[in-house]
C-alpha cells in the first residue's frame, strides 16, 4: 500500500522537478558528501605528510650528530689509552721551562684540534702542581672540583659522558665530552673536557625549516637556533625523561607561549652513557595552514563540481519543460479537433522527432477521416443495392434443397437400373457438396477433413478409372475426432496434385498421404508421382507461396492455405514444397497439435 501510494505521489510530480529531485539525490548529495570526505583525508593526508616530514628531519639531525659524536668518542679513546701523555702529567717537573719542553715535545693534542674542526678544544684537568698551565693543562682547583660536569667525570670511573660545559672565558656553554683518565697505579688521574665547535655544531641544523633543539639527559639545552637558549632547562610539558632510544611526540603542547607540535628523538651515542635529545618544533599553525588550505581548495572543487551541474541542470529542465509544454498544447490542440498544428519543433534529439511523429500521426488521422468520410458514401451507395440483394438471397435459399432432391432422384433412378456406380458417384458428390455448404469458419475435426478428401478422391477415380490410386495413412496415436484442424487444408493441396500432376500424365497415377506426429506438431504429407516441376517452376511457386495469395480462380491456392496457417497458427508453421521432374511432387503441411481456440479463418480475406 505504501509502495502504491508512492508511486502515485511520484507520477503527480512535475518532470522537471522529477529530474531536478533525481539530480539532488542521485548526483548533487554523492559529490557533496564525497567531497567532503576526500577533503578530509587530504587534509589527514598533509597532516600525516608533515609529522613524517618532521620524523624525517628529526631522524637527519640525529644521525649527523651521531656521527659527530663518535668521532669525539675515538679521539677521547686515543688521548685515554696515550702513555706519553700519562707520563706527562705525572712527572713532577723541577723547573718551569722543563715543563714546557715536555707538553712541546706532545703535539697530538694540538693536532687534534687543528685537523678536526669539529673539536672546539681539548683541556685536561690534572693534580700536578709542577705542570705549566696552558689551552691544554689546566690545573685542578677547589672551584673545579665543585663543578658538577667535574664530579660527574669523576663519578664515571672512566666513562665517557657528555656534559653541558660553561666556559667562563666566554661566557658561552657547549657540548662537551668529559672523561676521568687514571694516571698511575697509585690512584692519581685527571679529568679531560673535549668542547664540540659550536659552530659546526650549528651547522648541522641550520638549512632546517623548523626549530631544532638539542638537550643532554633531559636537562640543559646545548644546541639551539637561538644562542640565548644554549645552557637553559628544557621546559616542555609532557616531554618524560627517557635513558636510551626512545621516540615522543607531542600534539598542540604549549612551549613559548605558542602551539606546537613536538618531534623528541632520544638516544645513546656509542660508548657513552649520556642520552642526547633531539627535539623538532614546528608551529601547530603551520600545520594547520597547510591542512586549512587544502580544506579551502577541496571545498572550492566541490562548489564547483556542484554549482556548474546545477545551473546546467535548472537550464536543461527548463527547455525540456518548454517543449514538452508545447507539445501538450499541440496534443490538446489535436484533441479537441483542430488537426491544424504547428509544422515543426526546434532541434533532431528524441523530443523533436517525438513531434515529427505527433505531425506524421495527425497527417494519417487526417487521411483515415478523408477515407472514412468517403467511404460513408460509398457504403450509402451500396445500401441500396444491398437491399435489392437480400430479395435475390431470400430466393436462392432454395437452390441447394432442390439441387440435393434433384441428385437424390438421379442416384436412385440409377440404383434402379442397375447403376450402382453411378449411384454411388451422385452419393459422393451430394456429400461434398452438403459438407462445403454446413462448412464454418470454425476448426473441425480432422476425420472431417479426411472424409472431405476421401469423398473428392473416390470422385476422381470415378473419373480417371484405373489410372488413379490413392493412400490416407493417419499414424497411430493420433485420434482423428479429437485433433482439430483448419477447414479446406488438405483438399485443396490434393486438388492441386490432381490438376497440376496426375491429369497431364501417361499411365497411371497415386497420391499418398500421411498424417504423423513430430514433437508437439502435426506434419501432413501429401505425394504424388505426378509430372514433377522444373528448378525454375519451383522456385516460383516458393516465391507464390511466399506471397500473401487469395483465391485463385474458385478453388484455394497453396500460398492461401500457407497464409492461413501462419496466421492462425504462427509464423513457424506453413507449407513446404519439393519437386522434381518426373518423379512428382510433395508438399509437407505442419501445424500444432494443440487446437487453438476463438480464430475466425474463413470469415477473412485470404
């Protein structure tokens, strides 16, 4: 009920707003909704591609500091392991200038800071109060003891660490790798402090977009874009200190008093036990500038993939409207008498020619009431003559009582006299003519149709004496007062075998014919060892046959019995013929066996 009533709510509704409301729903509301969600994932898209961006620089950092750092790592091993060095600084000098040929005579430490311009310097702390001071040994004092990169070096046993060192030279810090180096047995060491350059440091991040920090144990930052933050406390909420290799990131924190988004890449240089962090800052509104860009240029290619089709859309409903409007109206024009139509519609699409067919239609309804008004008058005309007809009529009725009567007498006087032959000739021929008069346009059984032939042949013989033979042969399984066939469809076909192929014929002549089953049909054959036909002759009368025929002379053609049948049976059914001269003719007659109900045949024009 709901589903009927929809549909009749949907045939009241104008086309135009049918194709318009198709539209919104089929095409306008997809492309919306799907344009919003393909916005949406570019705009994850560029996010995405940012945070690996960042992830990606972060990683670069990383890996050239790391590089740095071992290098620092293979020096400090070379200056722990240098012997010549220890002896240096536990000999105890007796003069000034003895001390000073001992460090001259070392030139590693300074050939260490002059071919590597990653070290900024290279200092060793040491106890030895006979020493002479200089870049490279700088002798220990309570002040330095207190230092905590100091205790830390000393707290390492040896390890190397890396350190946030203050140079108070300068005023600058630096990252710097601090290592307690043993001496001698006796306990003695010293504490060396190799500074990493600064500005090969800097160079490492400064073709970077974004800021970079670099921190040491989560505490003090020793690298940065900004100097002024160098030896500050990093201060990021929710950045967690971390030992090791580690990865955090941080969405809308706030650092600076602005929204960021954070990159901390954490992990262990080798040979050491100080976690080194690099951090990535990138402004949350960058982000979100590029994301909000893309939300603009998605929505700017949806307002267009929208605006565009409708307005093509309103423009197209609105000339469809019109010129289905004016058809109606010519329609309605039409309908109510006037023929006299506009001659033409704009345009060749399907409406145009629905208009041409509308003018071609109203030209044959004019010609059919010219022919109709016409042919009032001629049936005016005939009226007349058909009344003067039905008195002719009413007298003829007569004619085949009398004409039966008239045969009855002649078959008696003939029985009488001894003529049974001709007795029984006048009895055939009263029958076949009683059965053409009783015959309707309705099927009748074929033991009617058989009987009708058998009465014509038994005639012909008559005729023909011993010169004619014939054959009916109905298959077994086939009941003869059941199967119904069309009237006059096997006569005639043996008439014409008679006229056309035994009469013109020397010696004597048979018929056959041969009623059998094929599936659910019914093939009659009839064969005649007759004259026969030419190639030439049979395919005319294929091509005859072919042709919708009507009465030839007074009897029915094969091409009027062909007809019949398509027509009452189907265009799969029909006649078929097959001659050769000499040996005669046959023609095949196949319909269904079923009986088809309510067809007027003989009521036609055939």
């Amino acid at each position: 009920m709901f589903i009927k009533r929809l549909k009749e709510g949907w045939n009241n509704i104008r086309i135009r707003k049918k194709m318009i409301g198709i539209y919104v729903i089929s095409v306008l509301l997809p492309v919306f909704f799907v344009s919003l969600y393909l916005t949406y994932s570019m705009s994850n898209l560029v996010y995405s591609r940012m945070v690996n961006e960042a992830k990606t620089d972060t990683l670069r950092v990383r890996d050239r500091v790391n590089e740095l750092l071992y290098l620092m790592t293979n020096i400090s091993d070379k200056i722990y392991f240098d012997k010549q060095l220890k002896n240096i600084i536990s000999t105890k000098y007796g003069s000034f200038l003895e001390s000073i040929d001992a460090w001259k005579n070392y030139p590693a430490l300074k050939e260490y800071t002059q071919y590597y311009s990653q070290i900024e310097a290279i200092t060793l702390y040491v106890d030895n109060s006979t020493i002479c001071e200089n870049s490279f040994f700088v002798k220990t004092t309570e002040a330095i003891r207190k230092e905590a990169w100091y205790k830390a070096a000393v707290r390492s046993g040896g390890n190397m660490i890396w350190q946030c060192f203050y140079n108070s030279d300068n005023n600058s810090y630096y990252l710097a790798l601090v290592r307690r180096i043993r001496i001698d047995d006796s306990g003695n060491y010293a504490v060396m402090v190799m500074r990493v350059s600064y500005s090969y440091l800097t160079s490492v991040i400064q073709n970077e977009k974004t800021t970079m920090l670099m921190t040491v144990d989560n505490d003090r930052i020793v690298l940065a874009d900004d100097r002024k933050k160098l030896g500050t406390k990093i201060d990021i909420k929710g950045l967690t200190a971390v030992s090791g290799d580690r990865e955090q990131i941080l969405k809308d924190v706030t650092y600076e008093n602005r929204k960021v988004f954070i990159v901390c890449d954490s992990f262990l240089p080798q040979k050491t036990r100080s976690t080194i962090q690099i951090i990535n800052i990138t402004p949350t509104s960058d982000i979100t500038r590029q994301v909000f860009a893309t939300y603009i240029t998605g929505i700017a290619i949806a307002l267009i993939s929208l605006v565009v089709p409708v307005l093509l859309m309103v423009l197209f409903t609105g000339s469809f409207s019109e010129r289905i409007l004016f058809i109606r109206t010519q329609i309605h024009r039409a309908a109510s008498g006037d023929l006299d139509i506009s001659p033409g519609i704009s345009g060749s699409d399907e409406i145009a020619e629905l208009y041409t067919d509308l003018i071609k239609m109203i030209g044959d309804m004019k010609k059919l009431l010219q022919e109709n008004y016409e042919h009032k008058l001629q049936q005016q005309k005939l009226l007349t003559k058909q009344n003067e007809a039905q008195f002719k009529m009413l007298a003829s009725q007569i004619n085949p009582h009398f004409l039966f009567n008239t045969l009855e007498s002649i078959r008696m006087k003939a029985y009488v006299c001894g003529q049974r032959e001709i007795a029984t000739v006048i009895k055939l021929l009263g029958k076949s003519m009683r059965s053409l008069l009783e015959l309707d346009d309705n099927p009748q059984p074929l033991k009617s149709e058989l009987d009708f032939v058998r009465n014509y042949l038994e005639i012909q013989k008559f005729r023909f004496a011993d010169r004619v033979d014939y054959t009916i042969d109905v298959q077994d399984g086939i009941d003869e007062k059941i199967l119904k066939v069309l009237p006059l469809l096997i006569q005639p076909i043996v008439e014409n075998a008679f006229v056309h192929g035994l009469e013109q014929k020397e010696g004597s002549g048979k018929i056959d014919i041969i009623v059998n089953r094929q599936y659910e049909n019914v093939l009659v054959t009839v064969k005649d060892n007759g004259l026969g036909m030419e190639t030439e002759k049979l395919e005319e009368v294929h091509r005859k046959i072919k042709e919708a025929g009507g009465k030839t002379g007074k009897s029915i053609g094969l091409s009027n019995v062909n007809q019949r049948i398509k027509l009452y049976y189907g265009e799969a059914y029909g006649i078929r013929v097959d001659s050769s001269p000499g040996t005669g003719t046959t023609v095949w007659i196949s319909f269904p066996e079923q009986p088809v109900k309510n067809q007027n045949i003989l009521g036609k024009e055939w």
